[in-house]
C-alpha cells in the first residue's frame, strides 16, 4: 500500500478519526513536562520524506498514522510518502534498503532491525533524550531497544509495542475445572489437555510467523530458564532447560487443534479462534477487538478473556514486547526533516490519539502515555498497558546485537521446536542443530 501526503491530500477517514482524538485530548491525563527544549532541527531545502512501515492490525492505526504525517505536512510543507508493507515483507525491504543504500528514508521495522543495520543509520540520541525529559522517561523495553548495546547512543526509536497474552474462552475454561489458566506449567498442561478432551482445543503458533512465531518460542524457552544466549551474549541454546522446553512442548503440541499449528502465520490462530476451532491462544488486542466490533462474533468477544502466559521458572511473564522501532538511513538527503518527523509523530498532540485508536494494540513507550484514556477504555485491555516494561528481549540474557537480530529473524528458536513438533527431529537433535545455527550466526 502507498500513498503520497501532501498539504492538499488528507486521508478522510484518517481525519475523522483524528479528530475525535483530539477532542479526547481535552480531558487527558497525561502529564507533560514544560521547558523543556526541543532539538535544533533545521529542515532542508526542498526536503521530501518516504517511510515504510508495517501494515496495521486494527484500522485506526493506518488512518490516524497517515493523517498525522499531514498535519507534519501541513505544519512544514514537507511532503510525506507512507509506504504500509506486510509483516513478514518488512525485514527483507528493511535488508534491502540497508544493503544498497537505496530507499526510504525512514523505516519503522520491529525491535532487532536497528541493532542488526547500525552502520547504516543516523543517531537519535536528540530526539530520545528530548522525548525522554518531556514524557516521563522510556519505558524498560523501549531503552533497551532503543540504545546500542554498552552505550547511551540512541539509534532506533521505539513507537509502542505489542504482546501477546493468553486469549481465552472463559467458558471453556470454565468448564473443564478452571477459574483460569493456571500459572504453572504442569497445571496449564492440564488445562490444554483437559480442553482437547473436551473438543475445545488450545493453538499457538509454530509457523515463521514475526509475532506469534517468536512469541511462543521465546516464551516456551523462558518459562523453562532456557536462553539462546548467555548474560555475556556466548550461545546457551544446548542445556538441560532447551532440552525441558522441547519435552514439554512435544507433549504440548498433542493437545494443539487438529491439523496442528506448524504452518501458521501471524493471523491465523485470529481465524481459528474468531471460528471457534480454537479455544485458548496467544495474541495482541486485534483479536479481541475484531471479535468486539461484529455483531457475528460479539459473544465470543463478550466470552473472552486476557492472562499471562504461565511464568514456569521466570520471574515475571517472560515475553518480549514486539515493538515498532524507527530508524533513519544515512542514505537519507534530509535527515533533519526525518528526525523532525519522527519527533512530530511522538508529542501529545499527535501520539496520544494514534494510541486511543489503536484501542491497546501498540502500548506506549514513554512513561507519561500510561495515563491515556485507552487504558481505562475497557477492562480487558488493561493488561496490554505496561508491555514494554516487559524484563524480557528478544536475545534474551545476551546483550541485542546484530546476531541476536539475525538469530530472530532466521527464526532459528521456531524452527527448533516445530522440527519437535511435527516429529521431523528429537529434542535432543532439534536443539544441537538449532544450536549449531546460532554459533554460526553469533560467529559472523
């Protein structure tokens, strides 16, 4: 999808609904520092603008973003092209652009992409530290993304993130025996077991899949103690705890919807649940809002409910937000007017009601965002609130690099446990292999 804005080409929809917006604004509770001074950003002489970034999941993300870049427009006369691509598309155009030097200006790819493409990127460190002291400070996650490894260097900034907590049919639960999904893994085990029995079956993904592909993988690891990396970024993929993992899921999986789940992609655990083929999943808040929005699914929406994944060995929910993290190229002609944007996009005036309309799918990066009024919108959304606070990481203990962005995106932990799950492999020779992989990765 694209689409050229101009000063004279603002989407109607996307207005409409930045409108309503801004009138919440009116009654916010979000808490702004005053004085504090913006960067010193002039913009270039006939600086023009292209961005790509992921297609949304809920249709006011598209609509508010876009109107957003007019009003950018409007205010500085820089034309903004906005290029929506899917989310299996965006890291092979963002490997691209970064190889040839070629291409957008601005890219808002996922968490990795700029520790993966650093040499290739403008710092930001201006414009996060500004955003920092005037919006209560970055979240956990978002400075971690946000920075260089070993450094305060700022070379992505994170737009919001998006987990993916247990999705449930309360009545379901209900009644195999359970109040809710318990937090142990032995006894969500049960569960799944229980729910099978009783032909209301779990599903999580197994597939490529950027989100839920990963999400289930990492949190399979992470419940069991295990970790692709160790606290000093050395590969950890072969131990007792993988091994755990890869038993556990084997008998996981049985429990799983007929067909099984080693083909899916991000939105097809959304297909099976919206059907009713699947019971218990694991997603961001789309899912519940699409089912909200239909008269044809509201009971299911209205049967619904939110949990974390059990936390196993963790200390607190083991997932790793999916974050939105731009970057700007160094190929770009006008990097002052992309960071300007990027700055633009993240003030009050503009971001709070992109995160109202997203209806709780991106979650704030900037502390002083948690008052805003999605939050208290409904209450099955609340859980989505503090995601980037999340203590875990994609490369998780190691530090996030260019390898353990690879390592992520090569999908090395999701294959490990599919190859368990489809019986292509045993756990002992899944994990030596997806071991193998990762030392050649961290080797490069």
């Amino acid at each position: 999808m694209a689409n050229i804005i101009t000063r004279r080409s603002i989407l109607g929809a996307g207005a409409a609904t930045l409108a309503l917006g801004q009138e919440a604004l009116a009654q916010t509770q979000v808490q702004v520092a005053s004085g504090v001074a913006a960067p010193n950003l002039p913009i270039e002489n006939g600086a023009t603008l292209r961005m790509l970034r992921p297609v949304r999941f809920v249709a006011p993300d598209e609509e508010v973003f876009r109107a957003n870049c007019a009003r950018f427009t409007q205010q500085t006369g820089v034309q903004v092209r906005v290029d929506f691509v899917g989310w299996e598309d965006i890291n092979q155009q963002t490997a691209v652009t970064a190889n040839t030097g070629a291409g957008p200006d601005i890219i808002v790819g996922f968490g990795d992409a700029p520790h993966i493409y650093v040499s290739k990127l403008v710092e930001l460190s201006d414009v996060a530290e500004y955003l920092g002291r005037k919006y209560g400070g970055w979240m956990f996650a978002a400075d971690k993304l946000g920075k260089r490894h070993g450094s305060n260097n700022w070379i992505g900034l994170p737009f919001g993130g998006t987990a993916g907590p247990l999705v449930w049919r309360k009545s379901a639960v209900n009644q195999v025996g359970f109040q809710t999904p318990p937090n142990d893994l032995p006894g969500f085990l049960d569960l799944c077991r229980k729910l099978r029995q009783a032909g209301k079956p779990a599903g999580f993904a197994l597939g490529n899949a950027v989100g839920d592909g990963n999400g289930f993988a990492n949190w399979l690891m992470w419940s069991h103690g295990a970790s692709i990396t160790d606290e000093a970024g050395g590969v950890a993929v072969n131990s007792p705890q993988t091994l755990a993992a890869l038993n556990y899921l084997k008998e996981l999986y049985a429990t799983f919807v007929d067909g099984g789940t080693i083909s899916w992609g991000d939105i097809s655990n959304n297909q099976a649940y919206a059907a009713s083929n699947c019971w218990l999943t694991s997603n961001g808040v789309s899912l519940y809002f699409a089912l909200k929005n239909d008269p044809a699914t509201r009971p299911i929406a209205d049967d619904t409910e939110h949990s974390f994944l059990p936390f196993g060995a963790a200390p607190s929910w083991p997932s790793a937000p999916l974050t939105l993290n731009a970057m700007v190229f160094r190929h770009s002609r006008f990097p002052n007017a992309a960071k300007a944007l990027l700055a633009f996009l993240m003030e009050q005036p503009q971001y709070e009601p992109w995160l109202n309309a997203n209806l709780g799918y991106w979650a704030q990066p900037l502390n002083a965002y948690r008052d805003a009024g999605v939050w208290s919108s409904d209450p099955k959304i609340a859980i989505f609130r503090d995601t980037m606070n999340n203590r875990f990481w994609n490369g998780y203990k190691g530090p996030i690099s260019e390898a353990s962005g690879q390592a992520n995106a090569e999908y090395v932990l999701v294959q490990m446990f599919a190859s368990v799950a489809a019986g292509q492999a045993t756990p002992e020779a899944a994990m030596r292999e997806a071991d193998r992989r990762a030392r050649r990765i961290f080797r490069r």
